[in-house]
C-alpha cells in the first residue's frame, strides 16, 4: 500500500514534464501530419486537400530527387567520414612527439561555426577566385574543378565540407576507443607475431565495435539531418542536383509558401529516416555482437 | 529484447525532433493563425473601440518595431539603421524605433512567421501586388486609404499596392531592372552604339568575345539573378505583342508554355550556349559575380537599379559604366523594358501603436521635414514622390532614353510565390545542359497551376 503511495507521489512528479512534452513536442508534431493533408501557404485559413501534396511531391519529381540526394549524402558523410576520422585516430593513437599538436590542429573544424565553415568553403571551391583555383592555375592547369557550380560534383563536394567539419569530434572519439583497449591484448598480439597491420585490422578495429557504431550512427544522422552546408553552398544547386529532404522541406515552407505540402514530406522524411535507422542501428549491433 | 526495443524507440524519438519540428514550430503558429484573420478584420472595422494608443497625446515611451530587407549602402550611416532612428527620436523623444534588417530570403519567411506568431512587426517593407496578397488577405495589414500623403505619389506605382480599391502601403520608390556593362571594354571591342535589338545584342556580344573579353558574367549559384537577365529579355519577348499575358494566365487563355516565353527561355539560354556568359557562372555567387565586373573580368553584368551603390565602386581596373536594357526585340518591332515597383511601407494592423506609427510616416514622407530630405537622398531607389527627382546621372540617363517605351513591372510581380523559384532552379539546369527551355516552361505551367489550383 505504502509502495502504491510512493508510486503515484513519484508518477505525479512526472506530470508537468510529460504535460509540457506532449503540450509542445507531441500534439506539435501529429498536427503537423494533418497539416500534410491541407493546402496551408503559412498565413490564413487552409483547405483539407486530401493526398494532393503527396500527388504533387511524387509528380514533380522532388519526393525521389531529395531522397535519393539525402541517401547519397548520408552514405558518403558516414564512409568517408569514418574512414577519414578512423585513419586520423590511429595516426594520433602512435607515440609521436608532436601528437598533442596535431590532435589540437585537427579538432580546430570543429570550434568553428557552421556557417564560418560555410563562408571558408565558398571561397575555397569559388571559381575564378578560390583556393583551388589559384592551386591549379600555379601548377599550370588551364582546365579548372568547378565543384560546386557542378550538378555532378555539387552534392558531394557541400558533404566532403560536412566531413572536414565533422571530423576532428569523430577522431576524438575513436581516440577515446582506441584508448580504451587493454595494453595487454595489444601485447599478446605482438607475441602472437602480428605486425602493425594485423594488429590494426584483426584487434584494433573489432575492438572498436562499439565506437564505430556510435560514429556511424552520428553520421548517418548528420547526413539525413543535412541542411546548412546545402542552404550556404549550394542553395539546393544547381538545378536540384544538390536538394536534400531537410533543404526541400525549408525551401517549400519559406521560399514557396507551401507549408502544407512542406509538412506532406516531413512526413515521408521522417518514415523514411526512421526505418532506415532502425535497420542500421540493428545491423550494427549484431556486427558488435560478432565482433 | 527489451534493451533492443528500447534503443529503438529512442531513435524514432530523436528522430522525430528533427524530422518534424520545422512542423511542429508550423503548427505552434498555425494555430494561432487559423483565426486570426475575422479577429483582424473586425478590429480594423471597429476601429473606435479599440484600446486607447499608449502614446496618445503623452509622452509615454513607445518603441516600434521595424523591419527591412539588407540593402547595400555606401554612406557610413544607413537610413532605415541610423537616420531614421535618430531624426525620429529627436523629432519625438518618447518614440524609440527597433529595426530589424535582414537579407531578402530570410526576410520573406522571417515576417510571415512573425505574423503567423501574432507578432508581426509594427511596419515593415514588403513587395508590391501578388506578393503582397496573402498579408492583406489574412488581414495582417492595415488599410492606407486615408493616410494623407498618399496622393503625392504617382498614382499607377500607389496603385500597385491597393486590393479590392483599398491602398495598403506608402511607395518607398520604383526600380529596374538593367544590364550594366563597361564603356572602356565596348570601346576597345570597337562597339560605337548601344543595341537596339536581339541581333545587334549578339553582335555585340560577339565582338566582346572576339577581342577577348568575356561579354557577360553572372552569379548563377544564387539562382534567383537569372530573373534579371530573364525579365529584360521576357519585357520585350511577351508583352510587346500581349500586354495583358499576365491576366490570360489567371483565366487560362494562356500559359508558360505560349511560344513568346519558351523564346524568352531560349534566347537567354543562347547567351550560355555562345559562350558569352562567364565560365562557371553556377559556381559564382551574385558578390563574386558583381567583383568580377568591377574587376573588368567581363563587360556587362545583368542587376538592377537597385544594385547601384554596390556597382558604381571602382574594383580593380577603373572603368567608365553604363546601363542599358537588353533589346530582345527583332529589328523594327517594339522594345518593352522593365519598371517595377520596389517596395511599400506596410503597418501593422493589429497594433496598439497606431498614433505613433502615423506621427513617424508622417514625418517621414512630409515633404521639407529633415527626416524626408534624409530619404530622399539616401534612397536606392527611384523617387515615385511628386516633385522629387533623382539627382544619379546613370538613373537619369537611362528613364530619359526609355521614357518614350512602354514599360512593364518585373513579370514575378504577377505570379504566385514559387513559380519564379522553379523557373531559376530549371534554368539552372539548363545552363548544365540537362533541361531546355521547354522544360522551364513547362516547370512553370505546372508550379503555377498548382499554386493556383
């Protein structure tokens, strides 16, 4: 009786946070599905139009474009940003002098703020005038990298910028990782004849199970989440090559008014990531599980 | 299993905050939104039971809010920033003026949000017909009619801001759109006249190429600067044989896809495909692209009146400038340029400052007060004012040679928001070389009956 007491003391606690997550994040976000099914420009009254935005979204072309675009960023944010934050820990992890140098210079990106990162890069990739430019006009090419005026190249060359802002926090934690596996196993490799890369690949990276998937997983959030690198470089460009599900979304609301048909694929976005992370996020336990 | 199942609905949690809270945030706003406009429009009607004004007749501190779109100025001190504030504050000590200044994209979203939110700025600049709709319409405005300076401004540029014969905001102005181009590297390509049609444009552009400079840049990254080379070209292409294409459209005689827009399309997209406009254009922002004319990396440049202070600096080659409208008419048929205009002053109609704000326009456009002098040279743009003129030689200069032409506002003025949008994200696909000017018709025709279905 007494525990029953003590329960509902502590359950009554719960209340005003629960209030206030279902008051301003819940109802907020099922009202938003609704909004999906109606032709709200943001300002005034709406009508209930039914599927008409999926219709829309599916006729135009935008639904598959900013999927297909999200997944390529996302791929490209989770490889290339694991490998590159991967190689640089393991050169960080060695017993070099200058190391707490380098660790300091390589997690610089990451203090900056996006949109610094942002106005650096333009310039970096600017035709005529940027970094790559001048590069390759001193070593003598006559044939310049347009990157981000590409509709080839644009969505890769805003995600590469992604990862080089990204990777100094996922070095420092597959640092963290590699720090954490014991001396010893390290030890017993070596007696066991295992040279540096054998060590690398059979210990060290199985041991890393664990910090792979939380790097992953940070990844492939980030690369659904992306939205600022597309809306500073390339504003969706050209065309649509560089238009992600985040970007799409922004674009209908703001730029075109169309909240409704806004909220229709911040649905389809939001089942779309959901599955998609489920799947990964269980695939990448059971890898650890083997590992 | 029920770790695992744990994990899972923590993901679809945190997937849910950023998936759906642009939606959330929407909701929050809507719901405030939803029954707004009979609110509005009953306070503006019963205008004499309102709430007493705070500063009515004393000298109770009230400070307004307002908001404008960044404009480039040369002056150290910037009217809507520092003058206005200022000659206000002195002119009336208890009223204190908040302005907010922000580039045009976020401008846009950032003023409707704050309406949606029921907290709409106290005044504000905003675009002139269709843009301005859905403000008056959800009855976020207040109606102008009675404010006593209107009738000094040109009637037709007033005009532009009335709905159903009401007027809802105070012209700050016209503008153009123009090309500007370099004198000293038309004289050196041996070009001695201005164009008077597409053929001659050509040729001209032609010549520059020949002689080694790059006729045309532009800052294609940010895609809505295709509109300016895009609207010189459409004045003459559409409306020179059908001024009243914009109001065919409404009642569907006609479409994007009527052969004068997809030649509009097409001859812009001839400029890329000569190779007269800058290489790597769709990796330029519009400030790169306005450098590289100022640094005499290429002859003309497609803006507008209203980039003057940032166009008529010196870069790094010293050159004399220009400005023309681009004739895409055919030899011996009409020319049709573009003048729009610029932007309105717009209030708040759900305000409690009502007195004040009237006390601040009225100072501000009664001609003779420190505050008007200070607009009126200070202003971007092109007075609309009865007795004002422009005192820039390059304005001057360019109304005159046109004054006799007819002349057509920007051809956005008249779509719904988003059809422009879709013209410049397919345009820029034909730059690539992946669409045609078909498919930028045919990409408006399909915005535009959706957004007017």
């Amino acid at each position: 009786m007494a525990d029953r007491r003590k329960r509902y003391i502590l359950l009554a606690f719960l209340v005003p946070a629960l209030s206030f997550y279902l008051i301003f994040w819940i109802s907020p976000v099922l009202m938003s599905f609704f909004y999906g099914l109606t032709n709200w420009s943001g300002l005034g009254d709406y009508d209930f139009i039914g599927l008409k935005n999926f219709k829309y979204l599916i006729k135009e072309g935008t639904m598959f474009n900013s999927l297909k675009n999200t997944v390529t960023y996302a791929l490209f944010v989770v490889l290339w940003g694991n490998l590159q934050a991967l190689s640089l820990a393991l050169i960080l992890n060695m017993k070099l002098r200058t190391k707490g140098f380098f660790r300091t210079v390589f997690y610089i990106p990451a203090l900056f703020s996006t949109i610094v990162v942002a106005f650096i890069w333009s310039y970096v990739y600017a035709p005529h005038y940027g970094m790559i430019y001048e590069i390759t006009s001193t070593i003598g090419f006559t044939k310049h990298l347009n990157l981000i005026g590409n509709s080839a190249t644009a969505l890769l060359a805003t995600a590469f910028v992604e990862t080089w802002k990204t990777s100094g926090t996922m070095t420092i934690i597959y640092l963290a990782g590699l720090q954490n596996i014991p001396e010893e196993i390290l030890e017993s490799a070596k007696i066991d004849g295992c040279g540096a890369w054998r060590t690398t690949w059979n210990v060290k990276i199985p041991m890393l199970a664990n910090t792979i998937t939380v790097n992953v997983m940070l990844g492939l959030i980030g690369g659904f989440k992306s939205f600022d690198y597309v809306f500073a470089l390339t504003g969706g460009g050209p065309g649509k090559s560089s238009s992600t599900l985040m970007y799409s979304i922004y674009k209908m609301a703001f730029a075109e008014s169309q909240f409704g048909k806004a909220e229709a694929l911040a649905a389809v976005a939001f089942l779309f990531i959901l599955v998609v992370s489920v799947i990964v996020l269980l695939f990448m336990k059971r890898k650890e599980m083997e590992a | 299993m029920k770790k695992r199942l744990l994990s899972i609905l923590l993901i679809a949690l945190m997937l849910f905050s950023f998936t759906a809270c642009n939606g959330g945030k929407e909701t929050g706003k809507t719901e405030d939104s939803a029954g707004k406009p009979s609110d509005s429009a009953k306070t503006e009607d019963t205008g004499a039971d309102k709430e007493k004004p705070a500063d009515t007749g004393s000298d109770e501190e009230v400070t307004l809010s307002l908001m404008v779109t960044t404009r480039p100025t040369t002056e150290s001190k910037d009217f809507y920033l520092d003058w206005l504030p200022e000659l206000v504050k002195e002119k009336y000590p208890n009223i204190n003026i908040e302005v907010e200044q922000l580039p045009t994209d976020q401008y846009k979203q950032t003023v409707r949000l704050k309406f949606a939110s029921g907290e709409g700025p106290d005044f504000f600049t905003w675009w002139a017909g269709l843009q301005a709709k859905d403000l008056v319409e959800a009855g976020y405005v207040r109606d102008l009619s009675e404010f006593p300076q209107l009738g000094k401004f040109k009637k037709e540029i007033a005009d532009s801001y009335a709905f159903d014969g009401k007027n809802y905001a105070i012209p700050l102005g016209t503008s153009f759109l123009t090309t500007w181009y370099n004198k000293d590297a038309f004289a050196k390509a041996g070009i001695t006249q201005l164009p008077q049609n597409w053929q001659e444009f050509l040729d001209c552009c032609e010549k520059l190429k020949q002689s080694g400079i790059t006729p045309i840049t532009a800052g294609d990254k940010q895609s809505f600067v295709i509109q300016f080379g895009m609207y010189q070209i459409g004045a003459s292409e559409i409306y020179a044989e059908n001024p009243n294409f914009d109001s065919q459209l409404f009642t569907g005689e006609t479409k994007f896809t009527d052969p004068s827009w997809v030649s509009t399309v097409q001859k812009f997209a001839d400029l890329y495909q000569k190779g007269y406009v800058i290489e790597d254009s769709l990796g330029l922002s519009q400030e790169q692209s306005r450098q590289a004319f100022l640094d005499g990396k290429a002859a003309m440049i497609f803006d507008g009146s209203f980039g003057y202070d940032a166009l008529a600096k010196q870069g790094a080659v010293e050159f004399e400038k220009g400005i023309f409208c681009v004739p895409s008419n055919d030899q011996g048929k009409k020319f049709v340029y573009n003048l729009t205009p610029s932007n309105g002053i717009f209030v708040n109609s759900d305000d409690k400052k009502q007195d004040a704000i009237d006390k601040v326009l009225e100072y501000w456009f009664t001609e003779g007060t420190p505050l008007f002098e200070k607009w009126t040279t200070t202003t971007s743009d092109i007075s609309c004012y009865d007795g004002v003129e422009d005192s820039r030689e390059l304005i001057k200069e360019y109304l005159d040679r046109y004054k006799n032409d007819q002349s057509i506002y920007n051809l956005n003025n008249a779509w719904p928001e988003g059809v422009s949008d879709m013209m410049c994200t397919i345009f820029q696909d034909v730059i690539s070389g992946n669409s045609s000017a078909e498919d930028v018709c045919k990409g408006m025709d399909s915005k535009f009956e959706e957004l007017t279905r």
